[in-house]
C-alpha cells in the first residue's frame, strides 16, 4: 500500500523587541543567569502586565507580508499549567481570539510555487529556561516574558523537504521584516512538527504525533523522514499510532516517546482578567504597511527584469536582505550585472561561507567588484589573474586597481612580445609538438599552460591560443 504524509508545523519566533512582552526588561540573549529580570516577569503577586506595543506591531507587519486576516478585536488568554520555568503558573497566550488567521507562507519546490496556508498566529510570552546539571536543577528567568509569535500551518504539507522549505521561507519573511533574526541554534525560531500517515487517497487524517527538540532546518527535515517511516511500519505490522510527543534525538537520528496522550495537559484557557481586549484600528495598519520592505519573491522577480540575471542567481541573491542590498548597490553602478552576480556568488560567497561569515562582515565593498568586473571586461586582466585579485581584495580590502598596479599584473596583449614566448615553448618541446602535429590536438591546452607559466598568468588567453595554433600550423 502507499502511503502519504500529512504534515502541520508550529513554529516560534523570538521578536527582536529591545524589552519583553509584558514589563521593560532586556531581552538580550546571553545575559548572566536572573539579571534581566523584574516582580513582573518572576511572576510576584499584585503585579500587572502591561503590553509592549511593538509586539502588536510586529505582529501585524507579519500578518501584512503573509496575506493573513487581521482581528480588530483580539483578547489574551491565560494558559495555565505548573512548571518551574513558568512562575506564575500560567502562561499569557491568545486562544479563542488571536490576532492574525488565515494567510499562508509561499515555498518554492520542485520548480514551482506552492502556498502553504496558515491557521492561525498569535502572540505570547515564552517561559524561562530549566537547566539539569549534576548538583542539580536551576532556572533562570532572563527568557521569561520575552515576546513570542506562534505561527501555526494548516496540516497540509506532504514531505519533509515541503517543511523544510516553508520553515527557509518563514524565516527569510522575517528576517526581511527585521521582525526576528530566525536564529534556530540560539531558539530564536523553534519548530514543533505534527504529523501523521494515511494510505493514499484516504481523505481522513490518521492518528499523529508530535515531534519536539529539532534545533535546525536538516534535524527538522531528518526527524519528519524518521517519524514517517516509522508510522508506516507500524501501520504495515497491523498495529496502531498512538497520539504521543516524541523527542527527536540528535544523536541516535530517531524519535523517542517523551508523553502520551493520558499525560497531555488541560490548559484551562480563560480570558486574561489583567489585560484589556486589544483594538487596532485601520490608520495603525496602513501606517505599518507602508513600512513593509520589498519582500523576497518581488525582489528576485523585480532583479530579474530590471537587471536581466538568471532566476536562479535572483534566488540565492535574494535569501538575505543584506546580501540582495550589496548586490544591487554594485549592480547599479555598472552594465553587466550577471558578472557583478556571478563575481557575488561563485568568489564572495564561497570565501564567506568557507569561514561561517555573513555578508555584512566582509571588507569588500561593492564597488570594488564593480572595478573588478571592468578591470576584467575592459581587458586589463584576465579572468585567471581577477581569481587572485579577488583573494587578495578579500584579504586586506584594498582596491583592485591598486593590487593590479603594485602586482604589476595588468595583462600582455602585445601581440609580438607573446609570439615570442610561443616561440621559445614550441623550440623547447619538440615532442608535443610532434604529437600535436599527429593529430591530438588537445596538446595545445599544455602549450597554453606552459605559456601562461612563462608569464605568470598574465597572457592573454585567447590571443595565446590564436597564435599557437598558427605556429604550431607552420
Ligand atoms: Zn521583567
């Protein structure tokens, strides 16, 4: 029998707010244990919560970008359970009034585009942070009380790549909306996956389970591909799924029991008695509207036509904001913006991520590759000597033109100088020349080689090849 996957998602985003969700503490990530805290957020009787506007704003910016019904009317709710990280022994959430439903995330997989439509977002406090050790269980609550948007998908994904697709374009949305720095390994984006199988066909969901304890795109992707295999086998032995959380372990690549359903929670959600019903009224939503930025699918579509790069350059260049900036900045200042790209891509890049670097930590700017690209079009070096320009910019941020000059490494286009240098490789290799003569005429790349050597690299390439093939013709 075949099988299909149903799969739902929801993920957490820390927001980049500079205080948490209910009282002014930092949110700094990384602070000593208990320092970024007050009677507010410890949960000390008599105190009240009072709702930091720029998370309402921030959720409605993501609400904006993904197309999602915005409530006027939206109420907190109380979502109670007892923990040591929680010290209040409820949670401040959304539940029968969130603020966002509806709208949807867009993937691009397979070639093609696909809307991932969303349930429901809302906002919430996250807990503090338990930590096991040895001597014993300690917890520090700098985490409790920082602002948190819950985004829930409709169960309507089918493999793990479509998961791991729609949480890079989540992501990517809110990085844009420089709403939450999307940092899964420091929790600034947490995922929890549902998922269930079903024989293909069936319209009817089967019995799913939760995965928890994924701190990364490919754990996420590793865990939904374990978890399936493992409903099908124990659907193909006869038996059944139990509705359980399981833990993704690391480690082992499996997904283990963690509680059943017996154990799940009752969170006796009620209204929040110490926060008003939150309104929002138009003239708030336009004015946050004409602050969304340019989001990804425009701007790859929008460097498309108006820069003519391929669409799958657009694509990579477009994952980051930063990076689609630089591109553009240098782009504009110059005719062949496929070279600027490609110079970005294949060399910028690919030293960047030889060293775990972002974008905005290089030296080079991006009108030193705009040099470098004319310095190449315009003949003064050649594609092989630009490589190591490019290094050497990379190294010391200096100015492509100022390398070429003190390198003295500006290329030999003088046609007689160079018959020279053929004329010396020639004498001294009679034997491929002989063998060039028999017919294999793919020896000339060793004589391009060994005229490039004699040069340092700094012949022009294809007026080398033209003479050598007239000279070893004689
Ligand atoms: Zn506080």
């Amino acid at each position: 029998m075949e099988y299909e996957a149903v799969i739902g998602l929801e993920v957490h985003i820390q927001l980049l707010t500079k205080t948490k969700i209910f009282c002014g503490c930092s949110t700094d990530f990384g602070a000593p244990p208990n320092t970024h805290v007050c009677p507010v957020c410890m949960g000390m009787p008599g105190v009240l919560p009072v709702l930091n506007k720029k998370v309402v704003e921030y959720a409605i910016k993501l609400g904006l970008a993904l197309g999602c019904d915005i409530n006027k009317f939206s109420r907190f709710a109380r979502k109670n359970y007892f923990y040591p990280d929680l010290p209040k022994g409820y949670q401040i959430s959304q539940f029968e009034l969130p603020i966002l439903e509806n709208g949807g995330v867009e993937i691009y997989i397979n070639g093609e585009y696909k809307r991932v439509a969303l349930e429901r977002i809302h906002m919430e406090e996250d807990a503090g942070k338990t930590v096991h050790r040895p001597d014993g269980s300690y917890v520090d609550y700098n985490r409790a009380g920082v602002p948190l948007l819950e985004i829930v998908s409709r169960p309507v994904m089918h493999t793990p790549q479509e998961a791991g697709e729609y949480l890079r374009s989540l992501r990517k949305i809110v990085r844009y909306l420089c709403i939450c720095d999307g940092n899964m390994e420091e929790g600034s984006l947490r995922c929890d996956a549902n998922v269930s199988v079903r024989p293909r066909g069936e319209t009817k969901l089967g019995t799913k389970t939760e995965l928890k304890n994924m701190n990364s795109f490919k754990h996420v992707e590793k865990a939904l591909e374990y978890e399936i295999e493992r409903q099908i086998e124990v659907l193909e032995d006869g038996g059944r799924i139990e509705q359980q959380t399981r833990l993704w372990d690391e480690k082992q690549g499996i997904t283990k029991p963690m509680r059943s359903k017996e154990e799940s929670f009752e969170y006796r959600y009620f209204p929040e008695p110490d926060l008003v019903p939150l309104m929002i009224d138009d003239s708030w939503i336009g004015k946050l509207r004409d602050e969304i930025p340019e989001l990804p699918r425009k701007k790859l579509e929008r460097f498309v036509s108006e820069y003519g790069i391929k669409e799958e350059d657009a694509r990579i260049l477009t994952d980051e904001k930063e990076l689609a900036d630089y591109f553009e900045e240098a782009a504009k200042g110059y005719k062949n913006p496929q070279a600027i790209a490609n110079w970005i891509l294949s060399e910028l890049l690919g030293y960047l991520n030889k060293e775990n670097k972002e974008i905005k930590n290089t030296v080079v700017k991006p009108s030193q590759i705009v040099e470098l690209v004319e310095l190449v079009d315009g003949g003064t070096i050649n594609g092989k000597i630009a490589k190591s320009v490019f290094k050497d910019m990379y190294k010391t941020g200096k100015n492509p033109k100022d390398i070429v000059n003190d390198k003295g490494l500006v290329q030999i286009t003088d046609r007689s100088a160079l018959e020279g240098i053929v004329e010396d490789v020639v004498k001294n290799n009679p034997k491929a020349v002989e063998q060039y003569k028999s017919g294999k005429k793919n020896t000339i790349g060793f004589f391009v080689g060994q005229v490039m050597k004699a040069t340092k690299g700094k012949a022009n390439p294809k007026l080398v090849n033209e003479i050598l093939v007239q000279k070893l013709g004689e």
